[in-house]
C-alpha cells in the first residue's frame, strides 16, 4: 500500500519527510500509520498502456 506522509518519521536505514510517498511498509503497518494520522493513503494511477494494432496483411 503506497502511503503519503503528513508527518516526518525516521528509522534505521530510512528518513521520511511529510509530503514523501512510499510504499516500504507492509499493508497493516501502513493501515495503522493512515488510522493514526501519520499518513494518507495515495490512490494508485491507472494506466492506460498504448498498443499497436497489428499492420494488415498483405497477400499478392
């Protein structure tokens, strides 16, 4: 679960400032930092992929 930080938060190995999204938690820890307002979820991005469509064939 991708989390945006509201608050700073610093651990062995990481330093997190408010604004900064991350998704190096396990979804219950990130769950439990939204709930405690250290966090706000960050919706996921859909993507829209470009695909070419196959040339038609050419017989002759």
């Amino acid at each position: 679960m991708k989390i945006k930080m509201l608050t700073s938060l610093a651990g062995v190995g990481f330093a997190l400032a408010p604004g900064d999204e991350t998704d190096r938690f396990p979804d219950a820890e990130a769950r439990r930092m939204v709930e405690a307002g250290y966090a706000v979820p960050v919706a996921e991005e859909k993507r829209e992929i470009a695909t070419r469509k196959p040339a038609p064939e050419k017989r002759g």
